[in-house]
C-alpha cells in the first residue's frame, strides 16, 4: 500500500503457534494500513503460516539475517514504515475491532503523538485471565516514571516521533524507556480505557518473571539517567504499583 496511515510493526521470533490471530486482528481494523512482520530468525514454521498473506498489498515480510532481538526488529520496522502512525503489536497478541481507528480519532483530536489502550491478561491457550489492566485518559511524564501503563502492544504512535527515539538497551524494558523520552519530551500521551489489547501470557513472558523483570525496570532509571537515589525511590513506586496490577 503506497500511502497507509498506520503501519503496523510485528517483530517475531519462532511464532508460528499464535501470529495468525495477531495478523487476522491487523486485518480486521477499520483503517487503510501496512502490516510489516520482522521474522528474527524463526526457525519454526513462522514463514509458512505467513506465507498465505504474502500477496496482499498491505503485507510485508522481512527476515533479519542475524538474531538481533525485538528491539531492534521493532526499530527496523519503523525505518521501512510509511505510515503517518506507527502501532506494534506482539506476534503473539492481538487486538479489538476497531482499535486503531479509535486510536487515530483520539490523536487527531487531542494533538498527542502517544496513544494506549487499556488490556485484559489472556492464559497462553487464549481464554481470559478476568484480569484487566486499566489506563488513564491522560498519561503525563511525572505519572509514567512511577510505574509504565504503557504496554507496547498497545501503542499507537506518530512516526516522525517514534523514529527519533529507537528503542535501545533491551537489557531493560526498552520499551519504557522509548515512551518515558517521548512523554519527557512531548509532555502528555493519550489512553483510550478500554480492554482493545489482549495481552497473551507466555510461560517465558517478562511478567511471569517478576524478579527479572525488577531488575530490568531499575536499569530504566539508571538509562534515563537518575542517580541511584532517585531510581531507588521511582524503583518502589513501581514495586507498589506492580503488586497492585497482577493481584
């Protein structure tokens, strides 16, 4: 598609068993859109279950030579995006009807570049946890760096941002630390409270591991730059905020 206005990033490694729901779900949004797969050297049979889709238009497959993780297969998809907006979406989750078109009515009417949605925690075969993670309608800086409402599957951002602050350091949550430079930057992002992200719960996920995961969060502040004391007292309001979520 020569002019999308989303193009939707999915970076995949060895997710045959559960990418044909998330590309169904891209397929199912009511706006003029470009799905690019980053394949990170799959070896299962990922390639073959995308074969099917390989002659849309609105389609692109590329595989990376070399493992070089998500962070970076997400920063390769945003270089070859056309789109005014950027979403990403976890090969192994998926999303509402309607999701990016609410997105995209928000941010234009707003002016924000950020948007999330709010999730529901799915089991790994797919059936609800009855968990619902829930998001602000105004997400600010101050708030963010407290705990991360921000989950990537669920973002919609514009590409003239998004391009200018890459996702690095995937020893920690490179993710936060995209959002947390953008909203310091830009001041606001939207959200849209609404369970649009069903997020999949893997048995090797990062919120299956909390002690790894807290460590990785730690490095957040210490990326952004914060002495240790600083990141020791954000560090707790995240710890709070984290037992509150997966209770």
């Amino acid at each position: 598609m020569s002019h999308p206005l989303v193009s939707v990033v999915m970076p995949v490694h060895n997710g045959g068993k559960y990418i044909r729901d998330a590309v169904e779900s891209v397929f199912a949004q009511e706006v003029p859109l470009e799905l690019l797969v980053i394949d990170d050297g799959s070896v299962d049979d990922t390639e073959k279950v995308l074969d099917a889709y390989k002659g849309r238009e609105d389609f692109r497959y590329l595989k990376n030579k070399k493992n070089i993780g998500a962070a970076g297969s997400r920063n390769k998809g945003v270089r070859h995006a056309k789109g005014k907006y950027v979403a990403f979406l976890d090969a192994d989750d998926w999303w509402e009807k309607g999701k990016l078109k609410k997105q995209v009515k928000v941010l234009e009417k707003t002016g924000y570049v950020l948007c999330s949605t709010g999730r529901e925690l799915v089991n790994p075969d797919g059936t609800s946890t009855g968990k619902y993670i829930p998001v602000k309608e105004k997400i600010t800086y101050r708030e963010l760096l407290k705990h991360n409402s921000i989950n990537c599957s669920s973002v919609l951002v514009r590409r003239s941002v998004i391009g200018r602050f890459p996702m690095e350091h995937d020893d920690s949550h490179e993710d936060y630390i995209t959002w947390l430079k953008i909203l310091q930057k830009y001041r606001w992002g939207a959200g849209i409270n609404e369970p649009l992200l069903k997020y999949r719960l893997s048995e090797g996920g990062k919120s299956r591991n909390k002690w790894k995961s807290a460590a990785m969060t730690y490095k957040v502040y210490r990326y952004m730059g914060f002495g240790w004391w600083k990141s020791a007292v954000l560090f707790a309001s995240y710890a709070v905020h984290g037992l509150w979520k997966y209770r």
